[in-house]
C-alpha cells in the first residue's frame, strides 16, 4: 500500500531533497530526488525540483510507492560485450531490454544478465540497479557503461554529473530538420497531464541538445544528436517539442507513422568518458541494428 507523508515546514531554506531525506527517515536523499522528479513529492500541491528552497509553512505531500521485492536473479542472457576491464563494462544493449529491474519487468533486464556475467556484483542497494551510472530507455538500443566495483561507480558517477561524458545518438525524425545543425535548449519536467510523458515545461530542469544533419529523405532527417544534459526521454522530447517527432515513438511521435518501425528510431551510437583505472580518456561506437539499418535502405531506394 503506499504511504503518503505530510510535512509541514517550519524552519526553510533547506533543498528539498535534503529536507525531505532528513524528515522521513525511510528515505535516502537520492531515492528523494527520483520521487520527486516522478511528481510523487509536491510543495503546495505543485511539482518542484529536487533543488528548490523550502520555506517556512510550506506543506511537503510526500508519497511513497510500495516496496519493489528485493531479489534481483542472474540469469544467462547473451550479451554484446564492446569492452571489459576489471572496472567497467561497456556493452551494446539491444531495443526491448530494459536496463534494471522495476514494475512490469522483474527479469531478463540487462541488470539480470550483468549478475550472470559477474557474480561479484550483488543487487544489494534499494533500488536494486547494482553497477548502473545511466540508463537507456528499453527501445533504445546502443551503448551502455556498467561499473564493476563501487570506486568504479563513483568515478564514472562524478563525470556523468560533471557533463564530461561523450554521448551520440542516432536518430531518424519526421519532416526536414532546419537548420542543419543547432542547439536545442529547452528545460523538461512532468508533463502536466500525462504522468508518464515527459514536456518542455516552464520551470523544468535544464537540458540542452546539440544536433547536425547527416543526410535528408524526401520526408525525414537522420540526426546525430549530442545531449549535453541527462534528462528523462531527452532526446525524444526536444525533437517532438520542435514538430519534428522521431519515428516510431509511441509517446511522443505521430499517431500514424509512416515507416513500418516498431519502437523510435533511436540508437546511443558513441559514447565516452575516461577509464576509472588509468583516467584515460576512451571512445567506443556501435553498430546501427538491423532493424534501424532496413529503414534507411527502404529511404534510400524510394
């Protein structure tokens, strides 16, 4: 069942993420903070951000799902290893598998298949994502960074928050993207609606996407796009915000898409960042599947 907490401040000026890690003990500041941007932690009946100052008399509705079961099994899934050390894991995750453990998906995530793969790793911590410094959505396929040991984690933890990490998508959006190359700059939060989407909303957080055009079809654009912040479903809602949708997307794309695709045209092509052990910095790339790969064939040959 879940728990719904009432707080009522007294003394303000606290973040309030840390205000609300303090005041109800069950929580950790970081399981505060993923409350929060889910718009399950309000102020005055108002989503806010983990950042913001509370003020004296402020009312804090916090709401706390029920437990998620605590095992997390290995199990031998295939992987793509691109790179391993004794750190880190780079690996090319396939469109459909989702990287950890959460409702609707208790196994076959790329988490269960990284258990199989290195039993060292325990699924220990509470939100059960043992090794996990970012996240791919499920039908986004391309390159991912595990970290195989906890000062492996903090190293690569402290580069991801610190925009040192090198990103590259593949995407393919509907109509011609103009200008062929440009920053998108446009904060992104809760859809006011739509819990489960995410918007350019006054008062989100700030995110920023860079893009250039590599090649224009009669009726769509393939993009690489660079995001420079880490945002829930960056890439796809920048784009959508602009009229440009990518194809195949459920969530954000056309109600009727064009192209028989059957999850967004979306691929985490390049990624970078420097090794825990050596603090050299390494690049790696992958491959475009086959499914994304028949889509610009078909475009070509129209």
């Amino acid at each position: 069942m879940e728990q719904v907490v009432e707080l009522r401040v007294g003394e303000g000026g606290q973040r309030l993420d840390k205000y609300v890690a303090r005041m109800v003990p069950d929580l950790s500041r970081s399981r505060a903070q993923r409350l929060i941007e889910e718009g399950l932690i309000t102020v005055n009946g108002e989503a806010a951000k983990p950042s913001y100052r509370v003020e004296a008399s402020d009312l804090v509705l916090v709401r706390i799902p029920p437990p998620e079961p605590v095992e997390v099994r290995p199990e031998p899934i295939p992987l793509d290893i691109v790179y391993e050390d004794a750190d880190i894991l780079v690996v090319n995750k396939p469109a459909g598998m989702v990287v950890h453990p959460a409702h609707g998906h208790r196994a076959g995530t790329l988490v269960n298949a990284i258990l199989a793969h290195c039993p060292e790793l325990a699924a220990t911590d509470e939100e059960l994502r043992p090794g996990i410094v970012h996240r791919l959505d499920k039908d986004t396929s391309g390159l991912i960074v595990v970290a195989k040991n906890e000062a492996a984690r903090r190293y690569l933890q402290r580069q991801f928050k610190r925009r040192e990490v090198r990103k590259v998508y593949l995407a393919l959006v509907e109509g011609r993207l103009e200008p062929p190359q440009g920053v998108i700059e446009a904060p992104i939060g809760r859809h006011p609606r739509h819990r489960k989407k995410m918007a350019v909303v006054e008062g989100g957080r700030e995110a920023r996407t860079d893009y250039r055009v590599l090649e224009y079809f009669d009726q769509h654009t393939l993009v690489a796009a660079e995001p420079k912040t880490g945002r829930t479903h960056q890439v796809r809602v920048h784009f959508a915000s602009l009229g440009h949708p990518l194809v195949g997307d459920p969530l954000y794309g056309f109600r009727r898409q064009r192209l028989p695709l059957r999850r967004q045209f979306l691929h985490a092509q390049t990624l970078g960042f420097r090794l825990p052990a050596s603090g050299q910095y390494v690049e790696f790339t992958a491959k475009l599947p086959e499914d994304l790969r028949k889509v610009l064939e078909a475009l070509r040959g129209q």
